[in-house]
C-alpha cells in the first residue's frame, strides 16, 4: 500500500510544480481576461500550506483505491488466472469519464447560449446614431461659454449637430415619483426613464421624431419647458393626442412638442421603459457632438481640442466617443462567454485524457478476445466499432446528465435580462454532437491501434 501511495502522490507532486508554472504564466491573460487585479504571493507561508495540502489530499484520493484494491490481491487466483479485476478497476473510471463530459457538455451549451444572449442584444437596434458622436463633460467655463463653443464647431465645418445634455446618450436616470400628467392613475408607481437635452438633440443623436419637432430655442423661445416623450411614454400615459399636453415635474410645467420613437437608453438586455426629455430648463452636465464625416476624426477632434482650449484653458479636452461607450456595456457577457468557452475547453481536454486512459486500459483487458475475433475473420471496422460502442455509450449518459442541468441553469441565468433569447434545441444537438464527435477521436487511435494488432502476439500463450 505505501509503495502505491508514494507513486500517487510523487505524481501528484510533479503535476502540481507543473500546475503552478502554468498558472504563474497565464495568471496575466487571466487578470485581463476577468479585468482584475490577480496575483499570487509566494511569501505567504498559508500558500504553500494550502499547495501542499492540495497535492497530499490529491495524492491519497487518487492511489487510495487502486492501493487498497491491488493489495487485496490472492497471489495464488492471480496466477491461476482466476481472478477478475476489469469490472472493479473499470467502474470507477467509467463514473469520472461520464462526470466530466457532463460538466464539458455543460460548458459547452452554456458558453453557446451566453454567444447567442450576447449577439442577440448587439444586434438589437439602438434607435439612435452611434456612429461619430463624441462627447465630454461640462468642466469649468465649458457651460458659461457654451454657444461660443457650439457656434465655432459648426461654423469651422468639425461638427455637423451640438447640443447639451444631462448625460451620454447611452445614460440616464429613472423614477416613479414626481410626474403628473392628465389622466394618470394616482397609485400609478410606473419607473420613467429622465433625461435632459437642449436644443438639437434629436438631430446631434439621430433620435427619429414621429410626432411634432425637436428642441429648437431659435424657433421657439418657450421650448425652455419643451418636453419630448419616446413612444412608451404615450402608450403609459394613454394620450390619444400627445403634442401640446402639460406633464408637471419638480414644480414645473412642462409642454410636450415631440414624440421620438422608441430607443434604448440604458440597457440593451431590458425593455424600453417610458421616458420623457426635458429641454433647457432642465439640467445639464455632457456636451454631446456629432463629428462631421467630410473630415478624418483625427483632425476633427485636434481642431476640436484647440476650441475647447480656448474657451476652457484650465482644462484638458477628454472625450469620449458613444460607440465604444455603447460597447461596454456588452463586457460583463463578453467575459461570461470567455470564461464559458475556456472552462469548456479546459474540461473536455481533461476528458479526453481520462478516456484515452480508459480506451488504453480497456483494449489492453480484451486484447485476446480482439485476437480471436480477428483469427475468426473479424474485420477492422468492426472491432473497431466495437470497442468504440462503450465509450460512445458513455458520452450519451453524460449528455443526459448535463443537457437538463444546462437547459436549468442558463434557463434561470437568462431570467435576469428581460430582454433574451429562448433556447433552441439545436444548442443542445450541437453539444452532443461536438461531444460524441471529440469522443470518437480520442478512442479512434487506441481502437484502431488494437484492431490492427498481430493476433499471433495476443494468442501465442493460449
């Protein structure tokens, strides 16, 4: 027993020296991957008690029962060749084979339906133009001098639209108090999107109006308490005839001189809720710019610079553009189905080396029936296909084990975006698939390899 014990855990020694080079390596991708700080200290004695602790308990687990179980062994029925051992050895081994092509079965449908949420909600219309608008806070002298500063980036050609607003296009804020209307139900709790804009911002964000106008204050000097509402907005508030109806909020009156058509204003995974813009009585902390395209970014934003340098000079000219922001907020799934995909992978490699093991073990205990058959005329394809029926019945066991823990759990995971994909039943005939088909090319070798073996070396001692 203790030599069986030492090799298990000499083993497990030199995997976990090699485990530790390969995480200290990879911890960096790693860190960038998660967007985390990780690291390891190696001066930390409780390190190297958790590693050797590790390494001990997996050292013993593993050689435990193969010690126990070869010791157990009657010198005399092995000799005799009496005594079976393929059941006992093989059962085991069957049980961590089907465990981990579960849990690759499991990563793999999981990390296919994170892609699936992920592209679903990329694909998904924003009802407003990303593309080339660019904006920055409202620090120092940029609200004092702000029609100075909007007045020269259109007249010098870099912008095409400005307007100012409370925050970025892809922000907001949101509650269910202090707005009244005509009609509204008093015990209405109802979440509102808010959102403050001046002049423009229809055309500086390419919000499309399907009723009445945008903010205009050259136009229309009251359009200080203009309001614009998105199409949620009149559904809820049930207006039959939404322009020139009066919402109160913060003790004002507000006019309703547009309806923009519905657009996603904080989260691309939930519905659009019911959200009004309020104009320039509001209040205001972004300038939002629309870059003309005639000019390359680069000159537009130097150009930019040198404006804002010189009506803010004691601050720097930081930007940002509404696309990446935009993109950002697909990073928490991003790194979901990375995470998905490198686990799945790192799984079924592990899953692959137990069943080569046990493709290797099993071909080794049936080599003299595989000699008889072939003596008997057997061909290669069907040996082959015989030894390759157990393992690929091993797989299917697994896939009915991980198939429904995965439909649960990305089921439940799915739950908390409003605003998903269902699952289809091609995920889950991909994964099996994939995994039969990584199944067949693992055992394929040692099959063949003892298909095609001289029967005359498997029988000689017969």
């Amino acid at each position: 027993i203790g030599q069986f014990l030492g090799e298990s855990i000499l083993i497990s020694f030199i995997a976990g020296v090699l485990a530790l080079i390969i995480i200290t390596i990879s911890l960096p991708y790693f860190a960038d991957l998660v967007q985390k700080k990780l690291s390891i200290n190696f001066s930390d004695y409780r390190f190297w008690l958790a590693g050797f602790g590790i390494i001990l308990f997996t050292g013993l687990l593993a050689g435990s029962y193969p010690a126990l179980y070869l010791s157990g062994f009657k010198p005399v029925a092995v000799l005799k060749g009496t005594f079976k051992k393929v059941n006992a050895l093989v059962t085991p081994r069957k049980v961590l084979v089907v465990t981990q092509f579960a849990f690759a079965i499991i990563l793999i449908i999981g990390a296919i339906i994170v892609r699936q949420q992920l592209l679903n909600a990329q694909d998904r219309q924003t009802g407003y133009s990303k593309d080339n608008l660019v904006y920055s806070f409202l620090e120092g002298d940029i609200e004092k001098n702000y029609s100075l500063i909007k007045n020269e980036l259109l007249s010098s050609g870099i912008a095409t639209s400005v307007t100012k607003t409370s925050a970025p296009i892809t922000e907001g804020w949101s509650n269910s108090w202090g707005i009244e209307w005509q009609g509204k139900n008093p015990h209405d709790k109802t979440v509102i999107d808010r959102y403050c804009a001046d002049d423009d911002i229809c055309k500086t964000a390419g919000l499309q109006i399907v009723q009445g106008r945008d903010i205009d204050l050259d136009k229309y000097p009251t359009d200080s308490l203009a309001m614009l509402l998105n199409e949620s907005a009149v559904k809820h508030m049930k207006f039959t005839e939404p322009l020139g109806q009066i919402i109160k909020d913060n003790d004002k009156d507000w006019h309703v001189v547009g309806v923009v058509k519905d657009f996603i204003l904080k989260s691309p995974y939930r519905p659009i809720e019911p959200m009004i813009i309020e104009g320039a009585a509001g209040w205001f902390n972004v300038i939002q710019i629309k870059m003309n395209t005639i000019k390359s970014t680069r000159k537009n934003l130097a150009a930019a610079e040198a404006i804002f340098k010189k009506y803010n000079p004691n601050y720097p000219f930081e930007y940002k553009f509404v696309d990446e922001q935009y993109a950002k907020k697909f990073d928490n799934e991003k790194r979901t189905g990375k995470l998905a995909g490198l686990f799945a992978f790192l799984t079924i490699f592990i899953s692959c080396l137990g069943l080569f093991g046990l493709a290797s073990y099993m071909a080794e205990t049936r080599i003299k029936e595989i000699g008889v058959r072939k003596v008997l005329g057997a061909s290669v394809f069907s040996i082959t296909r015989m030894l390759s029926k157990d393992f690929l019945t091993l797989v299917i066991i697994a896939f009915a084990v991980g198939a429904p823990l995965a439909f649960w759990g990305m089921y439940k995971w799915l739950q908390d975006y409003p605003y998903h994909i269902t699952i289809e039943w091609w995920v889950f005939a991909l994964a099996g698939f994939t995994a039969i088909l990584i199944a067949l090319l693992t055992v394929s070798y040692q099959a063949i390899k003892a298909a095609v073996a001289n029967p005359v070396k498997s029988l000689r001692t017969e």
